[in-house]
C-alpha cells in the first residue's frame, strides 16, 4: 500500500467516512450521561458519606469497592450480549436505552440512606452502587463500541471520540462545583444539597440517553451475518491481542495512580492546604475544575492535530509528558501558604491527560481492525467490556488502597481532622504515587506497534476481503 511519507502530511477521511456533526454532537451527548453516570458518585461520595455523615473512610472505600466487583462480572457479559445482539434497532442501542434509564432512576436513591448507622449507611451504599454498577455496564460497554463503529476511517474515528471530549468537558464544569453547590445555606445541609443536585444530573443523563439512541443510527454491515461466540473464546480472543495489552497496560497503571489518591487527595485539600476550611476548599475546587475546562478545551483539539501529524501513540506519549509535568509542580503548589495555587497543577495536567485518553479511545478503535483481520469478526463490545473489566479490577485495588493510605499514614479516627504529621505524610504519598505511575505508563506506552501506515494497511485488507466476500463468510 502506497502511503505517503512526512509529518505534515495532512489525512482526510474519505466522503464516505466522514460523520456528521449532528450524529458527533449526539454521541457527545451520550458522553455526558456517561460521564455524570459514575462521576458524581465518585466526586461525592467521600464528602458527603465520609466526612458529612462521619462514615469510616475504610468502609466508604470497601462499599465503592463493592460495585466495581460486580461491574467486573457484568462488562464482559454486556460485551458479549451486545456483540450478539441482532435486533431492529441494532446492537448497540436497545443496550443503551435500557441501562441508562436505570441510572436516571436510582441516582437520587443513593443520597438518601434510610439508617445513621455505620453499618446500615454501609449495606445501603455498597447494594444500591451494586445495581447501579451493573446498569452501568450495559449502558456504558455498548455506547463505548457504537462510538468505535460510527468510522473506520483512522482520523475521524479521532474526530468522533474529540466531540465526545468537548461535550464531555462540560460535565467537567458542572462536577467541579458539586461540592459547591451542594454546601449552599439554602439547603441546610451538603446531605441534602447533593439530593437535590442528583435530581438535575438524572435529567441531563436522560437528555444524553435519548439523543444517542435516536440520532446514532447503526451501520449495517457482515455483522449481520457474523457467527455468534460465546462469552469465554471471545475473552480469550481478546486477551490474546498484544497491541491491546499494552494499551490497557497504559490505561491501567494511569488509573492506579490516579485512583488511590482520591481519599487522601480530599483530606491534604481539604485540611493541609485550605487548614480546614471547607467552603474554601469548594470554591478552589470549583474555581480550578472552570479554568480545567479551558484547558480541556485546547487540549483537544491540540491532541487531534498532533495524531493527525504524528500519530495517536505519540500524541498521547507528549500529552503524558504534560500530566507528569503538572504532577511534578505539586510540591510547589501544594502549600498553604497559597491555596489557590494548587490550581496550576491541575490546569498543566488537564491540558495533557484529556488529550492522552482521547488517543487511548481511537486506538482501541484501530486494534478492533487488527482483530477482525484476524478472527473475521467485528467485537467492538468485548473489546470495551474487558477493558472496563480489568479497570474495575484495578479500581477494586484503587479503591482499597485509597481507603488503606490514611491508616498508613497513622490516621484512624474519621471524628476528627488528621493531624498536621498525617496530613505531611498524606501529602508525600499523594505527589509519589501519582509520579510513579506516569512514568510508568509512558514505558508501556513506547511499546505499543500499530502506526499510521499500519492500521490503513489494515483497512486496506478488510475492504479488499469485503469486496471479494460480500456475503461474509
């Protein structure tokens, strides 16, 4: 295959791969629901179940553990349902539909526990994050792989996941004043302040639901007659793929150091670098999750240009460059002194880690070519299924550890504020942790293979096969 040669080689996608904006927009909008799904959970339920109704830091993280377990069961089965599906109105969707509704419902229901006892606060949160978990994977998994069938053109597949991006940064406004909003006096208390705001996010999840399913039509093609495979050789199958591995292996490690300083993250803010002062620490959060926005907002399109010039796995390689930069500034920025100057971290490394997952998204997207060179088959949804299964396995792991890190950090009794030597330790391992697992994700990452050239190689082959075949096989 003739391909020509040169970074400033510019890629169009064919007429015929291209999407329009109307459909990019409503799968974006599908994003939104996605994003708020399990964001609002995770932004809040430290907050408001660890330190607004005194719950044991260590079995708000076991009750968050809970879920990720069962949603480490039910990813591979959505995949699979989903990859086998064979109804009017497509594979994808009728998933969609159904999944997302049952979050809209039981959102508000997690606020509102009905006992003040540990253990009941506890059964309560860990059953109801269970079912919606679970809602979760046959929403998500589906939705995930309609975005991977909307092009098989190598940049407009980027161009799709980017619109994802923008409207998806949206949801990132909104989450970073959630504290905020629900700390307002109007309210009387943030218990019942996040009751309210579950009842506004239900509403725009629903908007996104309905936009996805009736304005991203499904394409048409061998899937039709492809042969069903059931749910354990389609996970070996998977398994098998090398490229996928070290994407995931990247994805993972990121997610690991990200994950587990969620709860020590809250406590050095809340106690070390704002000293205890919530209303503050809401109000940087929020002021820094805004201008976060705009740096998304260049990040993306940045990454676009870079992959359409260098390809994804350099795109993200610099994008990482940039979030360890930012992580780096933390014990310059970290400090009471000047609080609000945590925000520069948080801006440096929002211009770079949006960027990286958008080249994550794609390249997934290019390895399920690879795999249908291989197999004959289109897996879309297995493929999204194990990777949310392996990243609820490592959320499992995040989610402990994030719960274990205060205790090896001396702090035991949630009654009362840690203490400045717990808060210097807290702070240490929230800065190391987070370095660690950049640089170790760039290692992976210089090991990932398909290129450019390879992938339209790819596409190349699986258009001569389908002109030879029309039928399938």
């Amino acid at each position: 295959m003739h391909h020509a040669a040169g970074w400033h080689h510019k890629h169009p996608a064919a007429h015929a791969e291209k999407v329009s904006a109307w459909t990019k927009s409503a799968y974006g909008l599908g994003g939104l629901t996605d994003f708020f799904y399990l964001n609002m959970v995770n932004a809040l339920a430290v907050p408001i179940f660890a330190i607004a109704l005194k719950m044991d830091p260590l079995w708000v993280a076991v009750a968050l553990a809970i879920p990720k377990v069962v949603g480490a069961i039910t990813d591979p089965i959505a995949g699979s349902l989903s990859d086998n599906a064979r109804t009017r109105w497509g594979r994808r969707r009728p998933f969609i539909l159904g999944g997302g509704l049952v979050g809209v419902v039981l959102l508000p229901l997690i606020w509102m526990p009905p006992f003040d006892s540990q253990g009941g606060m506890f059964a309560w949160l860990a059953l109801l994050l269970a079912i919606f978990a679970a809602a979760y994977s046959v929403f998500a998994v589906p939705y995930g792989a309609l975005g991977f069938q909307l092009s098989t053109d190598y940049d407009e597949r980027t161009r799709v996941l980017a619109w994802k991006g923008y409207i998806q940064t949206a949801g990132t406004f909104t989450a970073a004043w959630f504290y905020w909003f629900c700390l307002q006096p109007a309210f009387g208390s943030e218990v019942v302040g996040v009751r309210w705001l579950s009842l506004i996010v239900s509403a725009a999840m629903l908007v996104g639901i309905v936009a996805t399913v009736f304005a991203c039509p499904e394409k048409v093609d061998a899937t039709a007659a492809q042969p069903r495979i059931p749910l354990g050789p389609a996970l070996r199958l998977t398994l098998k793929n090398r490229p996928y591995l070290l994407l995931q292996g990247t994805i993972l490690i990121i997610a690991l150091g990200t994950g587990c300083e969620g709860l020590i993250g809250s406590y050095v803010h809340i106690y070390y670098t704002c000293q205890g002062d919530k209303t503050l620490a809401s109000l940087i959060t929020g002021l820094g999750g805004t201008l976060t926005v705009f740096a998304t907002f260049a990040a993306l399109p940045l990454g676009l240009w870079l992959s359409t010039h260098l390809g994804k796995r350099t795109s993200a390689l610099i994008g990482l460059a940039f979030a360890l930069g930012g992580i780096l500034l933390l014990p310059f920025t970290l400090v009471p002194q000047s609080p609000y100057l945590i925000i520069v971290s948080w801006i440096i490394i929002a211009l770079g880690m949006p960027w990286a997952s958008l080249m994550f998204g794609s390249m997934t997207a290019d390895i399920t070519d690879e795999d249908e060179l291989a197999t004959g088959m289109r897996r879309e949804g297995m493929y999204v299924a194990v990777g949310g299964f392996l990243g609820k396995i490592v959320s499992v792991i995040t989610l402990l550890l994030g719960g274990w890190l205060p205790h090896l950090a001396n702090y035991t009794d949630p009654g009362v504020p840690p203490n400045e030597g717990e808060l210097t330790l807290m702070r240490t391992m929230l800065i190391g942790i987070q370095a660690f697992a950049v640089i170790a994700a760039v290692i992976i990452l210089r090991l990932y293979p398909i290129t450019r050239a390879r992938s339209e190689e790819t596409r190349r082959l699986l258009d001569l096969r389908k002109t030879a075949a029309p039928q399938g096989e």
